[in-house]
C-alpha cells in the first residue's frame, strides 16, 4: 500500500493534538496563526480523511455552528511515535482511550489550549525581544522528541516562561501527586517558579469541588517543594 502523504503543516496539527489531546478547528488555526481558516478545515478533512485523526462534530438544531473538534487516531499516534526516536510510551498509551472519554474531558483540553494561546499570543511570539517571551510549546516538544529532555533542557535560556501539559511533564513530585491540566515554569539565577494549572467543572457538587480545593492546598502546604524538589 502507497504511504498517505502528509505535509509540513498537517504534521504540526498531529503534534498538536499530541500535546493538547482534543482541540476545535478555530484554535488550530490560531496556533498554526493562520488567515484562512479554509486551509485549516482541507488540511483537516485531509487528515480525517487519511485515518490519522478523528472528527467530532454534532449539529444541535436551532443553535449556533460550533467548530468541530479533532483528535489522534491509533494512525496518528504511530506516526507520532514512527518519526521519533524519543517519546512516551506511558502517554500514548493513556490517549489510545480519546474516543471514549467523557465530553467535559474534552472541553477540559480546549480550555487548556485557550490558556496556552492567551499566554502566549502570537504577536508575542513575533516580538524582537525573546527574553521577555516564552518557549514555543510545539518547538519545544518537537526538540525533545528530536534529541531528548536532558540534551536540550541545558540549552533553553533563563527568563524564558515555560508551558508543560501532560504530555510531557518534566520529572517532578508535585505534577504526580495533584495531577494539574498544566504546569508553568521560569528559570532564573534565583531560581524556579512554579505554576500550576487546574480546570475545575462548574457542574460538579459543590461538595467534591471543595474536596478537590482542599486537596489541592493541603498538598501545596506539606512541603517545602521549591528547595526539597528543584528541577
């Protein structure tokens, strides 16, 4: 059988929803920054099409058009893991359930990427001073998927404002035991600072979301985790 063809920029998408596991069309064409959202929606029927991601989209009658939101398939997940000598086994294998999570995981992920681009924003990506900027996140996985954690870790400058999903978490205590949507960190000469990220469902008892607080803070309040755990 003739290898399916995927070009530059679909790759991109795959690494995408690699990283963020389920996201809407409109925010790929914002990570990807660009103009016609036309391309995106061809270069993802393509995609859809070839068997590498999967399309969710269900017409509510009398409502707005949402955009459909994409995630891997098990084609998509090896071609991931085929073009790469480093990777995580332990997360693709956590993905290969994506069709079967619950829809407020999904938008649980989407909100996540909505944070990721409210942070990072493209027109900051442009600036000329990279000092005050943060690493690119598909940049910086695709680096590590590349050469490795270690080997490229050294080489990321100070100042620089890093986002992590689970992913590819970096080795640290704190992301086992609570377990965030995404973590923030800084490097400095001073030091690390550390940011964690939770999406909280509005719709959960109140109850189980005080629980979830509670947890949260009695695990920050055990330890002093910037000298005991430093990365």
């Amino acid at each position: 059988m003739a290898k399916k063809i995927v070009t530059k920029k679909q790759r991109l998408i795959l690494m995408l929803l690699y990283t963020f596991r389920f996201l809407n069309s409109k925010q790929i064409q914002e990570f990807l920054n660009h103009k016609d959202h036309r391309r995106i929606n061809s270069w993802l029927k393509d995609l859809s099409d070839k068997g590498y991601i999967e399309r969710d989209f269900k017409p509510i009658f009398g409502t707005l058009t949402k955009p459909a939101v994409y995630y891997l398939t098990a084609l998509g997940r090896k071609d991931i893991k085929e073009r790469h000598e480093y990777y995580f086994p332990h997360y693709l294998r956590r993905i290969s359930r994506d069709n079967k999570v619950s829809k407020a995981f999904r938008i649980r992920c989407q909100i996540t990427a909505d944070w990721y681009l409210m942070l990072f924003p493209n027109a900051e990506k442009d600036k000329s001073d990279k000092a005050t900027t943060g690493i690119d996140i598909i940049d910086y996985l695709e680096k590590i998927l590349e050469i490795g954690t270690k080997n490229y870790e050294d080489k990321i400058p100070v100042t620089r404002l890093q986002f992590f999903t689970p992913a590819y978490f970096p080795s640290f205590i704190l992301l086992d035991k609570l377990k965030p949507d995404a973590y923030l960190r800084k490097k400095s000469t001073k030091g690390i600072a550390h940011g964690l990220l939770f999406v909280l469902d509005a719709y959960i008892p109140r109850f189980l979301l005080r629980y979830t607080l509670k947890r949260i803070f009695d695990t920050l309040d055990e330890e002093s985790w910037d000298d005991r755990y430093p990365i």
